[in-house]
C-alpha cells in the first residue's frame, strides 16, 4: 500500500470514528434521565468486556509493567473524571456545544506537555491556544449564574480529558494500547459504580439498549481511531477529528432540532480556526 492510499485510508478511518463518538454522544443523551454516573458505568462496562476479550486474546498481564501503573491508574481516573464531566455537559447543553467544548483537550495536552512533559511551545501554538480559549469563551458565554455550570464543566471535562492523554502521550510505548484501554476501562467502570448505587436508577429496556449501544459505537469509534493514526502520522489525520461537530450538529437537529446561537458558531470557527493554523504549520514544518 502506498503513501496515497494509506492517508486515504487513515481519514476515511478518522471520519468512521468521528460519526461513531457522535452517534455515542446522541445515544447517550437518548437515553433520557439516568444519572450521568448510571450511564458512565453502562458505557464503560461495554468497554471492559471489549478490553478484557483483548486481553485474554493476546495473553497479556492486566496490570502492565510494575513501573508504569501509576501511570496508567493516573489516566484511567483522569480519564474517568473527563468522561463523567462529558456526559453530564451532553445532558444539559445543545449536543454541538457539548462536542466542541470536549474537543478543547487537544490544546490542554499542548500546555500539560510543555508543563509536565517538558516540551517546547512552538511559536504558532500561543497564538491558537489564545484564539481555542477565545473560542471556547463564546460558546460558555459566561454568566454570573449557575446557567453557565454546564458549560464551564464541560469546558473542565476536555481539561481532564488532555491530561489523561498527556499520561498516554509519557507511556508511548512502555505499555500496549489495549493494556491502557483495559485500565481506563476498569477504572471508568468500578469508580462510579458505588456512588451509582446510591442513586440508582431501574433503567427501561429501551435506556439499557441506548446505552449498550452508547458502549459499542464508543468502541468502534476508539478502534477506528487507533487504525486511522496507524496508517498516518497524528499530525496528517487529526484534524479530520472536528467532523465530529458537524456530524454531531446534524443528528441534533434531525433528533431534537438544536440551532447553535450565533456567538458559539463563532466560537466554532475560531476552535477550528486555531486548529487548522497549527495542523497547516507542522505540515509544512515536515515538508521543508
């Protein structure tokens, strides 16, 4: 396979998982009032047994490397407390706001690498991490009321979801993808199952099958994911991820007939703005 036909292949992969997440997104909120912690554990427990399978299949330890497993308990919590944070901005925003806001974790991975991992900031990174934040201002629109909680929590839950990457970005290849996977996995499912039972919830045959399907898409939509950065670098592909907002925007206005106002239109543009303008200059940087 040529170069040709693997970048074609590594966006095609990238657009699959972008529809899947969005498809996660609308199944989650489908399914109605659940607590955000019954449906974090019902998402989650699709994935474990999916990790756990993986596992078995490549005869593989479950709890990796001694060294690296407090790395690797540090994403799953970080991970953990991401998502949660996520679902609950998808029960109380317009799904493309929630989106967006979530796909803030990229530049928070920028500023936790230069911070922890000790990478350097290049100079067309500080003008798009003030151009994302601008951007993610108009979509918050903040508010001295509690109006606003949804929105700054899920503006948070991309924070927790850039450091829990930046702990995946440190293990490189000290650990197996579908070791983190399993972890991320357990965790996600076994932090809020106690705090599930004290307010749970008797789910109807069609919420059980929302958010069965929620888990299952998520999956797909990680493994199309892994594929995708498989046959092209990161930095080729990832942009490709913000189709996610427009396939999120179009279920949303099929299902529910959600209209962004015009200050987050605004602040669309200015998120992927910024993210064109990075993912332009480091491939011209490869280029030359």
């Amino acid at each position: 396979m040529n170069n040709s036909s693997k970048k074609t292949w590594a966006v095609f992969f990238m657009l699959i998982s972008s529809l899947c997440f969005a498809i996660m997104a609308a199944l989650v909120k489908m399914s109605g009032e659940v607590p955000t912690l019954e449906k974090a554990f019902f998402r989650n427990f699709v994935s474990l047994i999916i990790s756990t399978i993986m596992i078995i299949y490549n005869r593989a330890n479950p709890l990796g490397k001694k060294e690296n497993r407090k790395y690797l308990i540090a994403r799953g919590v970080l991970g953990t407390i991401g998502m949660i944070a996520y679902f609950y901005c998808i029960d109380n925003m317009l799904l493309a706001d929630s989106s967006m806001l979530n796909k803030m974790n990229p530049f928070f991975i920028t500023i936790f690498a230069v911070v922890f991992l000790k990478e350097k900031l290049t100079s067309i990174q500080i003008p798009a991490l003030v151009i994302a934040f601008i951007g993610a201002i108009f979509i918050i629109k903040p508010k001295f009321d509690i109006s606003v909680i949804p929105a700054f929590i899920g503006f948070m839950s991309a924070a927790f979801a850039g450091a829990a990457y930046t702990v995946v970005r440190f293990l490189g290849n000290k650990e197996k993808h579908y070791t983190i996977v399993f972890y991320f996995s357990f965790i996600s499912t076994v932090l809020p199952l106690p705090f599930m039972l004290m307010n749970f919830k008797i789910l109807t045959f069609c919420q059980l099958f929302m958010l069965i399907g929620a888990g299952t898409f998520a999956a797909i939509a990680q493994f199309a994911l892994t594929i995708s950065y498989k046959y092209a670098k990161a930095s080729e592909v990832s942009i490709y991820n913000y189709t996610n907002i427009i396939f999120s925007q179009v279920i949303a206005f099929i299902l529910w007939k959600e209209v962004p106002d015009k200050f987050s239109i605004i602040g669309y543009i200015l998120i992927i703005a910024s993210s064109i303008l990075v993912f332009t200059h480091s491939k011209n940087m490869q280029e030359n």
